[in-house]
C-alpha cells in the first residue's frame, strides 16, 4: 500500500536544506567587464578573461562584492573581515576555464536568519530559517543539446555552448538544516524562497525573474522516522523555477522517499530533476561517489577584506525589510489581509505604492491595477506595467474622484491609453469622455426618457422607487454612458415628485 | 611512509583526465612524493606565528568598478575554437553526466 502525503508525514519528519543562486544585476561580470544583459546574441558578450583563455587575468567587480555584502546584512550574517576566492575544479563544458572561480572555505556572510510567515489553517506561524553562509561565484555558460532527444543530454550528439553567461555574478545563499517543519515544510520552502526574493527585490542587486533563471533553487530534502533523531538521506533538487515548484518539488519529495523507506528500500543521495508537469522529480546524476573539486584559493585574486567603514556605510543604505513595509502600508492604506495578500502575490505593491505617491486614493488604485488592468494584461500574457504606466492611472483615477470621469468612462480611458491613442487626456478628447455634468443636459435626456415610458415614470410617481431603474438606464443610454448616475437618479426622483 | 601513494597519483591522474601509462604512475608517484617531501620541510619551518598564506603579495580588495568594456565579437571568440556552429562552440557529447 502507498502512503499519500498526508500518511507519509505521520510515520517520517521531513528536513529542508534550500540552496538558493541569485544572478546580480551588475552592468558587468563578475571578473571582467563584458556585458550582462540577458537574451543577446550567442557569444557577443565574452573575452579572453571569462573564455579562460591563457594569460588573462581576473579582477573583482566592486558592486558584485558590495550586492553581497547587502544580502548578507539584510539576511542578519556576520560579514567576514576576509574572505578569498577558490577554483572549484571540474571538467564540464559549461565553464571554459575548467573550474568555476567561487568562495569555498572563506565566505563573505556567515550565520544569519530569515523570518518567514505563512498562513496555515492554524493561523499564521513564523518559522526562523537559519542562514550558513552567503557567498559569491559565477555563473556558467548555456549549453544546448543537439541530435536525440532535444534538449536533453541522454542522447544528444554533441553541445553547443553560449558562454555569454559564463561569468556573470553569481550568489549562493545556503540555509542550515530547517528542521521540524512537519507537514508546512512545503509552505516553508516556498514561503522562504518568496521572502528571500521580495529582500532581493528591495536591495534592487538583482532581477530576481524565476522564469530566465536569475533566481533558481535547489531543494534538500530528507526524512527521519518520527521519534527516531537520526537524521536520513539527503536528495537534492536542481533548478527548482518558480514558486510553485518549490512547494511541490518538497511535497513530491516526502512522499517518494516515505515511499521508499516504507517498502524497505534506501534514499539514495543523488542530485534529481524537477519535472514541471507531474511534480515529481526523476534521478539524475548518483552523488555516492563524493565529488572531488579540489577546491584551492584561486592564486590569481587577492583576498576581499571589507573593513567596518565600509560595512557600515552598505548598513545605512539597506533599505525598509520588505515585512514590515508591508504592515506599514497595509495599515497606511486601510487594507483588508486577503486583499493586501492579493497586491503582494500579484506583485502590484510597487505599482500601486507608486500611484498612491502621485496622489490616488489607496483603494482605487488598488482596485485598478488588480482589476481591469490585471484582467487585459492576462488576456494579453504581459504584465500590468508593460500596457499602462502609473502616472497615466493615477491621473485616470484623479479625474474619477473629482467627478469628471465615471468608472464606466474611466475603463474606456484605460482601454484608449492601452490602445496607444494617446494620454489619458487625449483620449478622454478623441473619445468624448467627459461626464455630463451640465444639469440642464441631463433633464432634457430625462424628459426625454420620461416621454418614452411615461408608464414606468407613473410606477415612480406612485411610489415605486426600483422603478426609476430602468429610466435612468435610459438616460445613461441617451448620454452615452457619460453622465453620472447618482447624480441622474437624484434628478430624476426630484422630478418625478421623489 | 610516503606522503602520497600511486593510488592518489592515479587518482589525481583521473580527475584531471590524463590518461597514463602504469610506467608513468610509478615513475611520477616516486617524483611527486620528492617534491611533497620538501613542501613539508617548509611547513615545519613556519611556525604558529606565521598565518598561512594563498599569496605573495600582502594586498586585499583589488577590485574594478561596475563598467561594461567592449567584448570579443562572436568570430573573434570562436576563432579558436576547434569547431563551432550556430555562434556557438560545439564540443563532443557529454557522456555519463547530467
Ligand atoms: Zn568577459
């Protein structure tokens, strides 16, 4: 009998080890100054230094040593007073030189902690993720199997190799063993990997985008016989790349090891692959045979020593922990939590921040950008940002609260800017979208629906209020939808004896 | 007692994928072990006052500023390349590994 999930974690404890790899956002590589941007050209952004060819040598980019020095503040490390890079030997030909220039036994961040809150049935519960180590690298190159299966390596007849990649900056953030999680460990793991990303976020030293790999997870997961102490095998999870995944990747783990261990077979300690469509993992390279890296302090880089001056100094540039920005704005803005949850997982905070700065009214905006913008940019598979900019929607919205535009006008603004007809005010002029403001207007479409139902306006005189309903319907109609209504219905009432 | 064995040597041989012969396992574990021999004579004489050290020079943070210099265009970074396809260097099929 196979256990589920929820069997699986009576009987097993699970452990969580997260490996988590930030790309930073620097201008250049990590050791020389070629490019970084994403998506150019194969091999239109190498030289002699990061295609390892002989007689070039590296130098360190001062901001990659200065973003990590911020991580490792934001994440509560002690920064080391010295560090050194290593050379990580290996041969594989995702990196040119043969070895991958790293930090080995000398870090740059130690011992540090990360709150991270998640919703449970039970409530909300903080678990401390205890942090080893923060520690700077490089990248490796992009590798493209051809012949085969597609793609994949079983298979293929020879690689192509884009080292555009090679060398770009490249952090590791490492946890402590996260134990007694007990059934949240996946809520966990993706609970801290969303916490690390929104500080990331926040120190602006990366773009953090799962989904081109500036962000990537690896995920530690054992099991322990409940009451036993003894800690089990370890599997390790490659390149786990969205949120999501993570949660499952940790989810599908337990139950394959509980799995295994029930039916008396071993966890076997190897690196395994995430698969997106089913969840589960498949085994890929056997870890029995202990990697050897020969790992040494890399002879052609001098040792990093930030002095306190300069910590000090990144200390008083960390800016507001993305947690407690949270609790001030939704506070500030009056927000209820599952709205405020849906800000955040729609990742329209920033955005809406920044309408609110321009002066819209918090709730507006709010309702904007995760309505009727949302609902288009999902149409259209883009993001909310990319159809409309915020000084656009807070003019949008300021015109709304002084009346001038009704929500029902205010969508056909957003749609004619989205349209690129132009500003906000060009197409409210293109368009004819001004509120009919003009009483005496209004009263001559009301007398004018009034004469085309001159039962229904009886039904009003006589009482029957609902009624007035569909006359107002009318004259929005004869409007063209660009009166207000409220102020319709109060005219109309009036009229009518009400 | 030697302070590495043929074993380590073949080993070493293998991680750093040079193929060799019995002859010269025997001959380099004897020639390695002479030069380990004399590193160690070195650490004995550095005593616990002198901290280990990875580099001649008693320098730290060298470092260059976030600058984005001009790159290798594509041919010039192929042009050693021993074949290449699609811009891109194209080496034999990885066996054994994932
Ligand atoms: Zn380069």
């Amino acid at each position: 009998m196979s256990l589920n999930y929820d069997s699986a974690l009576e009987i097993y404890e699970p452990t969580l080890g997260l490996e988590v790899h930030v790309e930073l956002n620097t201008n250049s590589k990590m050791f020389c100054g070629c490019a970084t941007e994403f998506g150019a050209q194969p091999n239109t952004q190498t030289c002699p230094v990061c295609l390892g060819l002989p007689g070039s040598l590296p130098v360190v980019n001062k901001r990659a040593i200065e973003s990590t020095i911020l991580i490792g503040l934001a994440l509560n490390c002690s920064i080391a007073p010295f560090s050194r890079f290593a050379r990580k030997n290996y041969f594989y030909p995702d990196m040119p030189k043969n070895f991958q220039t790293s930090q080995y036994d000398e870090p740059i961040c130690v011992n540090g902690s990360l709150d991270v809150e998640i919703e449970t049935d039970e409530g909300n519960k903080v678990f401390k993720v205890e942090i080893e180590r923060v520690h700077m690298e490089e990248d490796t190159g992009k590798s493209l199997h051809v012949g085969g299966s597609t793609g994949r390596i079983h298979g293929a007849d020879y690689s192509l190799l884009d080292y555009n990649r090679a060398g770009i900056p490249l952090v590791e953030i490492v946890t402590k063993i996260v134990p007694n999680t007990g059934k949240y460990a996946p809520l966990v793991a993706r609970g801290y990997v969303a916490a690390l990303r929104d500080i990331l976020r926040s120190l602006k030293v990366s773009d953090v985008k799962m989904e081109q790999g500036s962000l990537r997870c690896d995920v530690n997961l054992s099991l322990s016989k409940r009451g036993s102490g003894v800690l089990g095998t370890r599997s390790e999870t490659k390149n786990v790349n969205s949120l999501r995944s993570v949660e499952r990747a940790v989810t599908g783990e337990i139950v394959r090891q509980a799995n295994r261990l029930q039916s008396g077979e071993k966890v076997v300690q190897e690196t395994r692959h995430f698969l997106e469509e089913s969840g589960q993992t498949r085994p890929g390279r056997s870890k029995e045979q202990a990697e050897d890296y020969r790992y040494f302090p890399e002879p052609d880089l001098v040792p990093v020593a930030p002095d306190g001056k300069w910590i000090e100094e990144l200390r008083k540039s960390l800016p507001e922990k993305p947690a407690e920005r949270r609790k001030r704005l939704q506070q500030a803005w009056a927000v209820p939590d599952k709205e405020m949850r849906a800000m955040v997982n729609a990742e329209l905070l920033d955005t809406v921040e920044q309408t609110v700065l321009l002066g819209a009214d918090p709730t507006r905006a709010r309702s904007w950008w995760l309505g009727e913008i949302s609902r288009i940019a999902n149409e259209r598979s883009v993001l909310p940002t990319d159809l409309i900019t915020v000084s656009d929607v807070a003019q949008i919205i300021e015109l709304i609260t002084k009346g001038e535009l009704t929500d029902k006008l205010a969508r056909q603004v957003v749609e004619g800017v989205i349209a690129k007809e132009g500003t906000p005010s060009q197409v409210i002029a293109k368009r004819s979208l001004k509120v009919v403001s003009d009483d005496s207007q209004l009263m001559k479409a009301i007398a004018e629906a009034i004469a085309a139902a001159p039962e229904t306006a009886q039904k009003v005189r006589d009482g029957n209020i609902p009624a007035a309903g569909a006359l107002i319907g009318a004259v929005m109609k004869l409007t063209g939808g660009q009166a207000d209504a409220a102020r319709v219905r109060q005219l109309l009432l009036k009229h009518l004896g009400q | 007692m030697a302070a590495i064995s043929r074993d380590e040597v073949a080993n070493l041989a293998r991680l750093a994928r040079i193929s060799m012969s019995d002859a010269e396992l025997d001959h380099l574990a004897g020639e390695m072990d002479v030069i380990l021999g004399a590193v160690a004579r070195v650490q004995e004489v550095a005593g616990a006052d002198v901290p280990p050290t990875s580099h001649p020079l008693a320098v730290s943070n060298v470092t260059r500023d976030d600058v984005v210099t001009p790159s290798l265009t594509p041919e010039q970074a192929l042009s050693g390349a021993p074949a290449s396809s699609e811009q891109r260097f194209k080496v034999p099929k990885i066996l054994g590994e994932e």
